[in-house]
C-alpha cells in the first residue's frame, strides 16, 4: 500500500537574537527593518546543462519510467537514444534501424541536453558529446549507446558494401560500432594532416568539475581519437558484448550502466569501468583488432577519399597496423592503476524517500551563516541515492515569505541537485516558520503523498532551519501549523535542531520525542558537526505500516525492496493492535532471500540487536511471525510499544528487472496480515513461524 509513509522533520532553530514576535513590533537589527512583509517570492530556473553521468543516467529511467515507454526493450530504449546522435545510414546498419523517441516522454530542454549528450562533436577546442563520471573520467557517451545497440543485434562478418560499394573486407559490427571507428578515422586523418598525434588529448570542465557544463580540450593537436572518445568506445565495446547473455535477465539501460560504472555488471563483475583494460585485452587479441581497423579504413576511404587527399589505398595497411601497435600501450597508461569500490565503500542510504529541506534566510543568519547552511544541506544529500526511484528532495527557503525553490520532480540526480543548492541566494526577512511549514504540508507533502511516484513504500524526511523562536504574524500560528501537520500527515516524526541561543520550549513542541528528537549546537560550525549523527536517523527511518488489526476487513499491504547486506525498517504503532490477543505479520521474499529481526525494545533491530528473528528464507516461502497478548499490562495503545522490524537482504537472484529496482539484485518483499500457520515452529506449506515472546515479562525483568 503505497500510502503508508514515515515522515522526518529536522527542526534547525538558530540565535536567539532572531526570536522576537512581531506583536513586539521591535526589529531584530537594521538587516530587518528594510524588510517588507510582502516581499515577492522568488523562483529559482531549473538547471538542466549539467553533463554527468548521474545526470545521463536520470533521463534515461525518466524513459523507462515514463508510461508510452515503459514496456519497451533494452533494445528499444537504447536506440531511442541512439538515434538522437547517431541517426546515419553507417550506424542504421551497424545497429539495425529503430524508431525514434516518442514526443512528449522528455520535455523540450530535457531531450536537447541529452541530444547534447551523446552527439559528438568538438570545435573552438571544446569537445561535445561527453560526460563526467563520478570517478573524474570524461566518457563520450554516444559511443557507449552505440556499442550497446550494436551488441543487442551483433554482426561478426557484416558486408558495408550498402554504405560503401567498394568495402573489400568484412567487418564485425561491434568492433565498427566502437573502437575500429575512431581508431580508423585518426589513422586516415593524422596522415591526411601529416602529424604524428594519433591519440587525445584530454581536457578539463568549465566552470568546474562539481557543476560541469562545458568541456575544453587542452591546447595542442586534436586527434580523431581523444581520450573521452577512446573511454566511450572500450565501455561500449564492453557492454555490448556482454550484453547478449544479460539481456534475457531483463535488465534495463539505467541498471546497466548503474552497474558498470559501480561495482561492475552483477552477472560477471569482470565486466567493470575499473576492469575494462584487462577484460578488454582479454577478449581482443592484437591482430583481431588489426583486421577490424583495416576493414572499416577501407570502407571510409573508398566512401570518403575526397576528404583525404593526401592519403592513398595503398597506405591504409601499414596506417591499421602502426595505430593498431600504438594504441594498447597508449589506453594503458591514460587510464593508469585504477581500483574497484565494493558494496561496503558505497555509503549512499537504501532507502525510497522523499526528503525535503526548509532553509532559514532571515536576517539574523547573515550571510556566511547561509552558506553553512547551504554545506549541511550538500552534506545531507551526500547521503542518498538521489535518483527517480530513490530518494527526492525539495528545497522551501523562507523569511518573512515562503517558497518552494526546488521541487519534488525538479531533480532526478544528485550532481544536478547540489549544483541548484550551490544557486540559492540568501535574501533576509522575519522567521515565518508556521508560513514554512504550511507550504511543507501543503505544497511537497501532501501532494506527494496523495501521488507517490511507485508502488513500493517512501519514507518522508523533512529538515527544517530556522532561526530562533518564530515570529510569525498569529502569536498561536506556529501551534497550528504543527498541530495540523501532525494530525494530517500520518506517522509523522519531526526532530528540532537548536543552533545559538535556541529556545528550547519551542525546540520540544515542535519535536515528536522531547528528548530522542532534539538535537542542540552552540554554533553553526558546531551544526555541521550533527550531519553524522542526522545522516544515521535519516538512514534508519522506518515505514509506519498501516496494517490493522483491529479491523478485521483490512486488506493493506506494504511493498519494499532491499539489496543483500543492507536492510530496512519497519513500524507497527499499538493503535493498530491494541485489544487485539493474538496476531500474525507474513513476510514474502521475491527475487532472493531475506532475514526478519523483530523487536519492541529498539526501532531498528538486526543481527546484533534483536528479540526474535526467522529465516532466512527466499522465494517461494512465507515467513510468519505470531505476536501473543502484545499489549498485556498496558492501559492504552499510547503506552503500549510498537512493534519494530528489521528486514535484511541476504542472497539474490540477480532477477529484479521491475521498474522500482534500482538494481537487479534488490530484492522484493511484500508485509501483510497473516493468519494462523498449521504448525508453529517449523517450516510447513512454505511457512516459517516465529512465536514473539512477550514485551511485557521482558520490560519487568529489566526492572528487577
């Protein structure tokens, strides 16, 4: 069910010299005096020319996401890209003619800045066509796209005798389509030019590597074969020939290149951006790639031989096999040692969420105070997976006024998305914080809630700065907007920040637990001192279930996904068990094997801290878990505990292909009422059942 959710407010209050109410009619200092209480709101552009990897990757799921598209092929999907730079007679035969992208799945600026991405082209000594990689490698992407679409209908002995009536040699279309293209053409070329520069250069991004928008080679002769194009062509290479044993898993284009430019593709991890050199040489010997050099050289000069003057037939030969010698050594030392991450270096948090932060700009901030807020904002996105299947962020900045500067959907991948935090400008004002958590309620939750983006359960993370104690117009109007947020967005958990002289009254109604949900700094360098310890609650947040039991008709079901050793949390809060003697909670794994940890004792047990644990267990199996008299001793469902439970991922089988599944190894499970197995204890009729020992006889032993 997708609407059980969690939501996290973080409540950041700084400097009590910003705490007067505006009843007091007194300014807090000159700064707010200039204020008009009907300043205008301001909107911040969308930023869309941001060339990385990431962002590459967000357009990509936004296709395969997207409903005129989502049930189309790898193969499908892979050419609409490919055809918005490779649309030619020459790259039709090599990857076999496809349709074009549907209008209306991208908007206008969305599918130019992809066009941009993978349509090479370099001139003013500015090299188009290429990305930036979070690894700091530049890779012409079009080349990658045309490897994978080549591979999906490989060749090994095409005729280009269509494309060029005088081809004397056969071709395979995957080395065409790759690393025999640019090797060719800069043989032909650097000889037409009389120079001796076959390969590079490289380059550098304008105006810097964490927001890229343009690329510039660095000052000397350009080649036919730089080195972004020499990354794309041996990535695509790569993935297109693996491609044909992988594409019957049902792996989608974003999970592949996820994959490759991660760990390495999940099916044989030798298929890795940090392996592609050995892999590469072991499946291309010298004189295969020799023979494909020289065939496509004298498919292109027999087409093309007015643009190569100072070039003859007979010359081609010897161009192949010079460059042919030249270019493993040079591949070798460009991309010099590099290492592989591992799932334990990766440090993004598993978890679906919409999270949303809501910046103090008014006048006691000052200015260099916003930009540390701006830092702990970076820092916090550092955290998640920021993707359209994962977690989202908003951006609500407000003083004596409210907006909503970044949306829910502006953004789809983390690159993009720091470099619009890096935009935010601070403007000064009162410290509306009710009129902000209005427009959190009204404006991100809310929708959100009632339009989630998938089928699985998103956790809702809101991080409030403010400046000291509200002063919003209404004296009672801060009660109101907390009162109504928490009675209308179910589950809620809000923790305050107190950062300066903070006014702790105000920290403790707005937080949910008084003392678990307060978080206090003297100073804002001390405030980015808490990202660490706030980076481990957001990680941790749980889904509040809605399963009821008080309600025999209930039917709700919640929906998750989790990659093998990692894990996500659950809640179930008493008022839906309450005078309830005995209940039952079915797990059911898809696409590999899971462990459930429960406990009431802490709200995220797992192998070192739990109560009760079952399984493992994978698909095909239920597992059960039976609670017994939960609320005994308890007079009402508010001093009852919840009931907790920790999900972990153990094997998978690489299957996952759904359009939730950020990879294929996540694996799926689904948590749902269950109703009494046939015999407690054991393994039966693919039930595995769990007696829950009693909170209550636990709690008095600890009092003893």
């Amino acid at each position: 069910m997708a609407g059980c959710t969690t939501v996290f407010i973080f409540f950041i209050c700084v400097f009590g010299s910003a705490c007067s109410v505006l009843s007091d009619i007194k300014p807090r200092g000159p700064e707010e005096e200039e204020i008009s209480l009907n300043r205008v709101k301001r909107s911040i552009p969308i930023i869309y020319d941001i060339y990385t990897l990431d962002h590459f990757i967000e357009l990509v799921e936004k296709i395969e996401r997207h409903t005129s598209t989502n049930g189309d092929t790898l193969k499908a999907i892979s050419n609409y890209i490919r055809l918005l730079g490779y649309n030619t007679d020459l790259f039709n035969i090599l990857c076999g003619q496809a349709d074009p992208l549907p209008g209306g799945v991208l908007n206008q600026e969305e599918e130019r800045v992809l066009t941009k991405m993978v349509t090479y082209s370099f001139e003013s000594n500015g090299e188009q066509g290429v990305v930036l990689t979070p690894d700091g490698e530049t890779i012409a992407m079009g080349h990658v796209i045309t490897g994978i679409c080549a591979g999906l209908v490989r060749d090994k002995s095409l005729s280009l005798r269509k494309w060029a009536s005088g081809a004397p040699l056969r071709v395979d279309s995957l080395y065409v389509a790759t690393i025999a293209y640019d090797l060719s053409l800069s043989a032909l070329f650097n000889k037409n030019a009389g120079t001796s520069t076959l390969f590079g250069p490289s380059g550098s991004w304008s105006p810097n590597i964490n927001c890229p928008a343009e690329y510039y080679l660095n000052k000397g002769y350009d080649s036919k074969a730089t080195d972004a194009l020499l990354l794309g062509d041996i990535d695509g290479f790569l993935l297109g020939h693996g491609l044909p044993s992988w594409e019957s898993k049902g792996v989608r284009l974003g999970q592949l290149l996820r994959m490759y430019y991660g760990t390495g593709i999940l099916f044989d991890t030798s298929y890795a951006r940090c392996r592609r050199n050995s892999k590469f040489k072991d499946l291309v010997g010298v004189e295969d790639l020799l023979e494909q050099i020289e065939g496509f050289a004298y498919a292109y000069y027999d087409k093309h031989s007015s643009q190569l003057p100072n070039v003859k037939k007979g010359d081609i030969s010897g161009l192949a096999r010079d460059i042919n010698e030249k270019f493993f050594p040079y591949f070798a030392q460009m991309i010099g040692n590099t290492s592989c991450s591992t799932d334990e270096d990766e440090e993004d948090c598993e978890i679906p969420a919409n999270i949303v932060f809501v910046m103090d700009e008014s006048g006691s901030i000052k200015s260099e105070n916003y930009e540390k807020e701006k830092k702990f904002v970076r820092q916090i996105i550092q955290t998640f997976d920021i993707s359209p299947v994962q977690a989202r962020v908003a951006i609500v900045e407000y003083s004596t006024t409210a907006t909503l500067s970044v949306a829910l959907d502006n953004y789809g991948s983390k690159t993009k998305l720091m470099c619009a935090v890096n935009e935010l400008r601070y403007s000064k004002g009162y410290t509306h914080t009710a009129m902000a958590l209005d427009v959190v309620h009204h404006n991100v939750l809310r929708p959100a809630l009632d339009n989630p983006v998938g089928e699985t359960e998103t956790v809702q993370i809101v991080i409030v700065l403010t400046d000291g104690k509200s002063n919003d117009r209404d004296d009672n109007a801060l009660n109101r907007a907390v009162k109504n947020l928490k009675r209308d967005i179910k589950d809620l958990t809000m923790i305050a920040v107190g950062v300066g002289n903070y006014y702790l009254p105000e920290l403790r109604l707005i937080a949910t637990d008084r003392k678990r949900h307060v978080f206090t700094a003297t100073n804002f360098d001390k405030l980015l001192e808490l990202v660490t310890s706030l980076r481990r609650k957001a990680c941790t947040a749980p889904v509040y279930m809605g399963l009821n039991f008080t309600n025999a008709e209930d039917t709700t079901e919640v929906v998750a996904f989790v990659s093998p050793n990692k894990a996500r949390f659950f809640t179930l809060s008493a008022e839906h068990f309450y005078g309830v003697e005995d209940i039952y909670i079915d797990v059911i794994p898809q696409y590999g094997t899971v462990t459930v940890y429960a406990s009431r004792i802490t709200d995220t047990p797992g192998p070192d801290n739990y109560t009760q644990k079952v399984g493992p267990a994978g698909e095909g199996d239920e597992m059960q878990i039976e609670f017994s008299n939960l609320c005994a001793g308890y007079n009402s469902s508010e001093t009852c505990p919840p009931i907790n439970i920790g999900i972990y991922g153990e094997a998978s089988s690489l299957t996952c292909a759904e359009r939730d599944c950020n990879l294929p190894n996540q694996i799926k499970f689904r948590i749902r009422r269950g109703t009494p197995a046939i015999s407690a204890g054991v393994k039966t009729g693919g039930h595995i059942v769990l007696q829950f020992v009693l909170l209550f006889f636990v709690m008095v032993s600890f009092t003893l």
